[in-house]
C-alpha cells in the first residue's frame, strides 16, 4: 500500500531557523506521529519507537530514521525503515525550503509512505485513513515547531470510528472525572 | 431392493456431527512439536540476511530452518510446465528473494505453537524491498522479473484455432467485438484449514498425518524432493473438512514439517495453518483476463466463430500451472454449437499468491467468458436471452466438439424449460416491465454451465509433451474379513463427498445386502490403501472413476464367491443368488435351503483351507480392481482428442435487483436445473448443488482476493473476503433432469464442481438489469463497491461494438 503526500505551508521563520530544526534528527523525531520514544546511533540515524493502532489492533513499531540529504538552508529528506506487528514499511520524507520574504519561509513538503505486511492486509481498508490523518498530524506538528508554537504531544489515533469518550470507558473516564471535581470542590470547601 | 438412486443418510454424518470426526489438526501428543512459518511481508524483495540467533535461544524452540538449510535437503519441485518452467526454482521456503506476500521464509519447531511464533517474531530478515507486479499484462512486458533464470514472466503461450475462423468471419452477418472480460480472482474457503503432522524417523520413513487431497499426486512431487523413494512415504488421511482442490497443493508446507522433523530428531511436528495463510499462502483461483474478443453470427443470432486472446495470471510459482492452459479446452464450446476458434492463450507468473485447481478450475473461466459472450451478443442484438440460448445450444449427443472433446449426453434445452417453470419466468418477466417504469434495476439472468468430469491426462501432454501422463485410472479394493464382513478401501481420499455412503450403496446393490453392511475404509493410507498415480478426489470423477471401480472390484469378488460356494454347496454357478440370511449376508442356491455365510467363506480361505481343492487356489475373497476409463493420448500438435469422459450440467436463472440506494445486487429468486446423469444418491447430489451454488453466489456477491500496487494482499481475513453463509444465502429452488451417460457403466456423470453456474446467471442477471444504463458487465464479481464504481462510469460504448451487414452484400 502506497500513500504518497505533498503540500506546502509558510512559516513566520527565517529559513536558517526552520531548515536547523528540520535537518536536527534530536529536534525533528519527536515530530513524528504517535512518537514513544527514540535512541540516537553512532551513525547519526534514530531508532524511534512509536505507538501504532488500527481498531482494536495496538501495538508499538520500530522505526530506523536517517537523514538522506542536506543541503543547508534548502533541502533536508528523510528515510526510515519501520516495523510493526509483522509487516513493514518505509517512509521518504521530503521538505524544500524557499524565501517567502519577510522573514517568512515556504517550506513545500512531500514523500511517500509504503506498506507491506500482515496489517495492511488485516487492517484492509482502514489504513488509508488513518496514515493520512498521521500525516497530517506530522506536518501540522513540524508547522508548529517551526513557527515557534507549542508542540502538543502526538497522540494514537481514535481509528474506533466513535466520537472520543462516547465508549463505556470514555463515558466511565467522564464520570470518574466528574467525580473527581466534585471530590477536589468539596475538599477546597472544607479547607 | 435397490440402494443406488436413493437418498439413503450419509454414513459419514453419524461420525461427524456427534465430533468423532478425525482431522489432521486433532493428532496430538505430548512429545509433539508445533512449527510456525514466518512469512514475507514483501511481494517482491531479495532476502539480505536471516538472523535466528534469538530465535534459536529461546526456551522450547527445538530447531528453525531457514533457506539454506533448504537448499541442501531439498530438490526444487518438479514443474508441469516446459521451458521456462523448468528453469523456475520451487522450493519449501525462498532462498535468495521473495516473489509473493505470504511466501515462507522461514520455519521454527517449538515445544508449543505459542512459543514457536515468538521465536518466529525473533527472526530477523533484512529485505531489499524490488518493485512488484500485480498486473498480468504488465508482467507480460517482462520489465520486472519473478524467476530471472527463466528470463521471462510468461510461462505458457499457444494458439487453439479449429475450423475455419476467417470464412466464418467474413461470411458472417454480425460482428461483436468486447474489448475486455476479467474474471476475478478467488478460491475456496473450506471449513478445515491445512494442517500436517510429519513424523521422519530414523529408519528414514516419513509420515504424514495430513489433509491433501491428492496423494497419488503429490506423493510423485513430494518424494523426489525430499530425496526419498515413495515408498519411504506414507500419507495417512483421515476425515477432510472440504477441498475443494486447494488441498492439492499443501504438499509444500507438508515438506517442511518433514524437514523440521528430520532436524529436531525424528520427533512430530504439527503445522496447523492460520485463516488468514490460507488466505494468503495457500492458494487461489485462477485471474484470467480476455481480450479484443470477436464473435461472428449469422443473421439469426447463431454464433459460428469466436477469436480472442487470454491472459492467465497463475500468480508467483506455476506448480499445479500451466494445466489449467489445457483444462478450459474441455469445455470448448461450452453448451453451444460454435464450430470454429481461435483462442491465443498466455499465461504469466505474477506477484501475488501461486493459484491452485479451485472447484470448477479452470473451465468456470472459460464457461463465464462463453455465458458472457452470449448475453451480450444477445442484448447487443436485442435478441431475448432465453431465445439466444435455444438458438445455440447443442442438440444431437454424443456431440464431438471443434477440438475432439465427446459430450456424452444432455438436455439443454429441456433443463432450461424447466428452470424457467420454476423460476415463474413469465411472471418475472412482467414485474420486470414494471419495477423499470418506477425506475427500479432489476434484471433476470440465465447461466448453463459445464461440469466436466474423469479427465484424461494426456491432455498435459499438449501443453508438455515430455510429461509422463494420460488416461485416469482409480483403484478399490474390496475383501471378505476374517469375520466375514464386507471392507472396502479406495484410493480417493474423499473431503466430504459422501464416498463410504454411495460406496455402501454399489456394493449394497450388487452383493444383495444392506449398506450397513458394509464397511468403507474412512481416508486415505498409502500403507495399505488401493491407489494409483491418478488416486485422489478433483475433476468431479468419483461416480465414474470411483464407482466403477468399486463395480469391477465387486464382479471379481463375486466370481470368487461364485466359485467357492459352489464348490462347497456343490452347485453351478448359475444356480446361486447372493442375498441375506438367518446367519446374515450368503450365497444361496436358488430354491432350496442350501445356502453358505460370508463368515463361513472366510474361514474356509483365511483360516480353514484343508478344505478347499487346488481348484480354488486363485480364490483369495481379496481382490483389487482398477478401473481404467477408454482414453487416447490426444492429438498434441492439432490439440485435438477427449479430454474427458462425461458432462454433467447445470442451469440456472436468477432474477436480481439492484439496490439504487446501496447498489447492493440482491437476489429474489434462483432456481437451479442439476443433470449429472444416472443420480446415486440424489440427497448427496441435491447438497453438492447447493454447495456449489453457494460458492458461485459468494464469489459473485462477496469473495474477491484484492491486491494492491505493491502486492499487499488487502483481503486477508473473513472481514474482507467475506464468504457466503446461510445468513446471505438466498432459497434456491432445485430441480433436475437424468440424461444418462453412454460412457459410464451406471449411466452416471461426475458432478460437485458446478462450473460456477452462479457467476454466469448472476452476472447476466446484473447486465440484464444494467444493460439500458449503458452498462455492460465485464467483470466476474459484483460486490456493491464495484456496481457502484461501474454505475459511475457507464462502459458500454468504449467495451462493445456491433458490425452487421447483409450477407453477400460485399
């Protein structure tokens, strides 16, 4: 299964700022959608560790990420070579830096996404969806890092289909932190 | 009384439905070992390195095996096909790449099937992914390679032309051209997974517990590559949940519990297959694409020539392949009177999973394509489809086709009268008129079909002349125990079929006693079975080539019990009847009260001998026949011979509707018209109709194997190859007619298979209801995704165009 991405946004950054957090593999894994954890090599790639779901198929997937190209301030690609659950995939990621004049870069962005294996086939239909929602997720967390804004930490996708807490135990979570209020309230009350 | 032609109860369901049923997946012990075969997940990658070592330290793993060790035990498998078959290298698990995702790559052996897929999720494979092809005429263009060594995808190419194909064109009246059929890809869900118990002693005898269900077969593959002389081999089946002919091929996981066995010490190993392997690895049906198909009529409608070009896809290994190239030709002209062909046929390898004989294999192809030809010739030609198909069939049996075929006897016309009184075709035939003024797509098909059955394996001859094979052949072996009682073994190997009842009821009729008398061996052993090279259960063969057996088996032992009672109640031969006593099955003499017991006959050959004279030296009560159907090596460069014996067939009508809001297709009415001459047990019959239609109708409605550009096979579980189960199964009414067979001794046909009968009614039905959308159905499966796709884009002016001139005119 191959799904391939491009798109462009602009960024109130100088060039020089963007392409360093693009080009620093301790600044850019993090970006990456459902991001665990990760581990430097000698060789300057990052084995990453990342959560994966698809309905009720969870696990956690390994990725070996390496920067392919520099070329300051313009050019950065990345590869990575991942596993999970059996199947494997692999990910070109693209992104070309121009001017936008004041002081702002375009950074134009595109790559490719193939996956092999049991969970593609298990999974059918469903991964298409939800890769594309990674990777929007995954650009709009490089956007923000870019333009200096906070980061959210990238979360597993809902792929359940129900809007999130609508499940017995999103509606049991929302009654216990119901609950949880009413206790701190009266606490405070009685402090 | 006369047992055979009555639905006397399966002696087989006792058994089964109280689970004493006996599966290859139920031998265990505690000593046994479990293998796990780790897959590729790359349609076409070449294998780097294979690292086991964390696999290998795991507690409990006893051994893995990986290509290389393969490579050294194993010889590739024998390929049908000539050059450059014989240049694809088979093997149990990939060497140097990958060719299709699923294929093993490597195999452990733990003390528990848990334990050997953790060890198997230990191995590391490092792949160098290579680009894939999925498409078949793409594969053609041979840019990408699957077997460099043979230096080409395509591994079958001939032209089958009989007649006189351009006077017939050029005489004709009508020319339709279609661009482009497909027929999808799918194949059989049996209930029963593959599975195998292997145990290599240090004897060196191998033995397998396992659910093929082709030994004679695969024994002659399977021992060459193990380096073993077959009769080292023993294959032992006992009850098989269904085949359907996949079970044909799993001779290649069975080789590498063999090997595994070998490595851990002669200890049992069990390989018990997942859904999703099956689905993935154990084999499909056969894609076929046709294309630029022309077809020249006379001014009547009467089709009198067809020229086309079709393309195989047989997936990543041809094994079983290139037979199926051959097979269609069985059914040549279908159920129509069409005099001259040219069919250029290809096949090619493709990335995707091998394909197997799959239930109607390889003739439901070629039926579809000759159904699909038919309907629309007849809507492009506004000629009803009932009309068209009168207008075409076949009358006068024996019928010889263009190449030599001999359909032995039928009644299509009558079988369709039938089924359109069934069906309340008039009354259908007005709802339709008016669901289409309120705007509603409802359409009403016809599908005849072709169930050909006993081949002739000289037909691999005419696509490899170098192949030691022709005729067919079965062998019974039927005896008086030492108690006297009636055992029969055969060399079939049955799946479900109901052999030991129908069995029971030959043997019934000719020894004048009860069925429950009798005893079938259940399964197969090569041990002490009765078998040939030719032994199993496919082709829809067992009423002839089984049966007979079990008659010709029968008249030996009869003459033997002839002998023998009458020389010891000191009568002719002639003046004895065979029957039931006081003191159970006998021979008599006729009109007196002299009469002598089976159990007394046994005695007096088994155990009690200084009774008898050097008379009846020959007479053992132990006989064995085979069963030998009157075949001749076919003509190989003319193509041209019988390539089966007889032709049951099967019609059916259907009237669907298409759900304008979902475009789901839904079915409102079936009927089906069964006749497989001479019926044993209509009970059996009536299921294996309705087994088979059901199977049509799932692969129509539900089963497509779906892969994507990279060969991911996307339908991988029952989620997304959704087989049919009674709660989409739609009331199918049932009929038949006997039109008994000249070639068989009880006028029987082979019958089981069904021709996909439900892929040409329901596919008619759908164009049918389409046709004034300006659609044209070109494909085999109708899932409500793909009348949607084909509602989207109607086809009809870029898939069919229509020539007519007034003959002579030119």
């Amino acid at each position: 299964m191959a799904i391939r991405f491009d798109g462009e946004f602009t960024v109130a950054t100088s060039r020089a700022e963007a392409f360093a957090i693009l080009s620093e593999m301790q600044k850019f894994v993090p970006l990456l959608p459902t991001y665990k954890s990760h581990e430097i090599k000698e060789d300057g790639s990052a084995d990453l560790k990342i959560r994966v779901g698809v309905g009720k198929i969870r696990g956690t997937g390994t990725i070996n990420l390496k920067l392919t190209q520099c070329r300051p301030p313009v050019h950065a690609s990345y590869l990575g070579k991942g596993k999970v659950m059996g199947s494997v995939f692999n990910l070109l990621a693209e992104f070309e830096l121009a001017d936008a004049g004041a002081g702002e870069t375009r950074v134009q962005w595109s790559g490719e996404l193939i996956m092999f294996g049991k969970l593609v086939s298990l999974a059918g239909g469903m991964i298409k969806p939800i890769a594309n929602k990674d990777i929007a997720r995954m650009i709009e967390a490089i956007r923000l890092a870019l333009s200096g804004e906070e980061v959210a930490v990238p979360q597993l996708a809902d792929t359940t289909g129900k809007p999130a807490g609508t499940g017995w135990l999103g509606k049991l979570r929302a009654l216990m932190s119901k609950l949880a209020k009413i206790v701190r309230g009266f606490l405070r009350i009685q402090q | 009384m006369t047992w055979v032609g009555k639905s006397l109860q399966r002696k087989e369901d006792g058994r089964l439905i109280r689970g004493q049923g006996l599966f290859a997946d139920d031998e265990h012990s505690d000593s046994m070992l479990h293998l796990y075969i780790l897959r590729s997940p790359y349609a076409h990658a070449r294998i780097a390195s294979i690292d086991v070592s964390a696999a290998q330290a795991l507690p409990g793993v006893a051994c893995v095996l990986t290509g290389s060790d393969i490579k050294e035990q194993c010889v590739p498998y024998m390929q049908l096909g000539p050059a450059p078959c014989d240049k694809i290298v088979d093997l149990p698990l990939a060497t140097d790449k990958v060719i299709f995702q699923g294929e093993p790559v490597a195999a452990v052996a733990a003390d528990s099937a848990a334990i050997a897929m953790d060890a198997g999720l230990l191995i590391e494979v490092e792949y160098e992914m290579l680009d894939a092809v999925v498409d078949p005429e793409e594969a053609l263009e041979d840019k990408i390679l699957l077997h460099e060594a043979a230096a080409t995808n395509r591994t079958y190419h001939d032209v089958f032309e009989y007649g006189e194909v351009d006077k017939a064109f050029s005489d004709a009246a009508h020319v339709v051209k279609i661009n482009r059929l497909h027929f999808h890809r799918f194949a059989s869900t049996p209930v029963e997974n593959n599975a195998c118990t292997a145990e290599w002693n240090q004897r060196g005898d191998l033995d397998f517990l396992c659910n093929n269900s082709f030994a004679g077969f695969s024994m002659q593959l399977l021992a060459p590559s193990l380096r073993l002389p077959v009769e080292k081999l023993r294959i032992r089946s006992y009850d098989i949940g269904g085949s359907f002919g996949v079970k044909i091929w799993n001779y290649v996981y069975m080789a590498l519990a063999a090997l595994a066995s070998r490595k851990c010490g002669g200890r049992k190993v069990k390989w018990s297959e997942t859904r999703t392997e099956h689905l993935q690895g154990s084999g499909h049906g056969n894609e076929r694409t046709f294309l630029d198909t022309e077809v020249a009529l006379d001014k009547d409608g009467v089709i009198t020539a067809i020229k086309s070009r079709h393309i195989d896809d047989c997936g990543a290994y041809p094994r079983y392949e290139p037979l199926g190239c051959i097979i269609w030709a069985q059914v040549l002209p279908a159920t129509y009177g069409v005099r001259n062909f040219r069919i250029d046929f290809t096949q090619t390898v493709t990335n995707k999973c091998p394909v197997v004989p799959n239930r109607g294999y390889s003739r439901m192809q070629h039926l579809w394509f000759m159904e699909r030809i038919v309907d629309i010739c007849a809507h492009e030609l506004a000629i009803p489809a009932d009309e068209m198909r009168l207008k075409n069939y076949i009358r006068e049996f024996p019928y010889e086709t263009p190449n030599g075929c001999i359909y032995d006897s039928g009644n299509y016309p009558a079988m369709l009268e039938k089924a359109k009184q069934m069906i309340d075709w008039d009354g259908w035939k007005q709802k339709q008129i008016e669901a289409r003024e309120q705007g509603r797509l409802l359409g009403i098909g016809i599908g005849t079909t072709l169930d050909s059955g006993t081949n002739n394996f000289g037909q691999a001859q005419i696509m490899n002349p170098n192949l030691p094979f022709s005729g067919n052949s079965e062998v019974c072996i039927i005896c008086l125990d030492l108690d006297g009682s009636v055992v029969v073994s055969l060399g079939t190997g049955p799946s479900g079929q109901g052999h030991e009842t129908t069995t029971s009821q030959v043997v019934a009729d000719e020894l004048n006693i009860d069925p429950s008398m009798i005893t079938v061996r259940t399964g197969f052993d090569s041990a002490w079975n009765a078998f040939s090279g030719h032994s199993g259960t496919y082709a829809s063969q067992f009423a002839v080539s089984g049966l007979s057996a079990v008659y010709g088996a029968c008249q030996k032992l009869k003459a033997q019990m002839r002998q023998l009672a009458g020389f010891m109640l000191k009568a002719d031969a002639a003046e004895l009847e065979f029957g039931v006593g006081e003191e159970g099955p006998q021979l008599s003499v006729k009109g007196t009260d002299k009469s002598i017991n089976y159990w007394f006959m046994s005695n007096l050959v088994n155990s009690n001998n200084a009774l008898l004279d050097d008379s009846l030296a020959d007479v053992t009560l132990n006989v064995r026949h085979v069963y030998r159907p009157p075949f001749e090596v076919p003509d190989t460069e003319k193509k041209f011979g019988n390539l089966t014996l007889t032709y049951a067939a099967q019609l059916h009508i259907a009237v669907v509707e298409i759900d304008t809001d979902t475009c789901r297709p839904n079915i409102l009415a079936y009927a089906a018209i069964d006749d497989c001459g001479k019926v044993i047990n209509p009970q059996i019959v009536n299921g294996q109709v309705a087994g088979g239609t059901a199977h049509g109708i799932g692969a129509v409605l539900m089963e497509s194997f779906d892969y994507d550009e990279v060969g991911n096979l996307l339908t991988a579980t029952f989620s997304d190859y959704c087989p049919l189960t009674v709660m989409n199964m739609p009331d199918v009414q049932y009929g038949s007619i006997e039109t008994p067979s000249p070639f068989s001794y009880n006028g029987a046909k082979g019958m089981g298979e069904g021709g996909g009968a439900p892929l040409h009614t329901l596919s008619a039905a759908i164009q049918d209801a389409l046709y004034a959308e300006g659609i044209i159905v070109t494909d085999s499966h109708h899932s409500a995704p793909r009348v949607f796709e084909r509602l989207r884009a109607p086809n009809r002016e870029a898939t069919v165009s229509v020539e007519s001139r007034r003959v002579g005119a030119q």
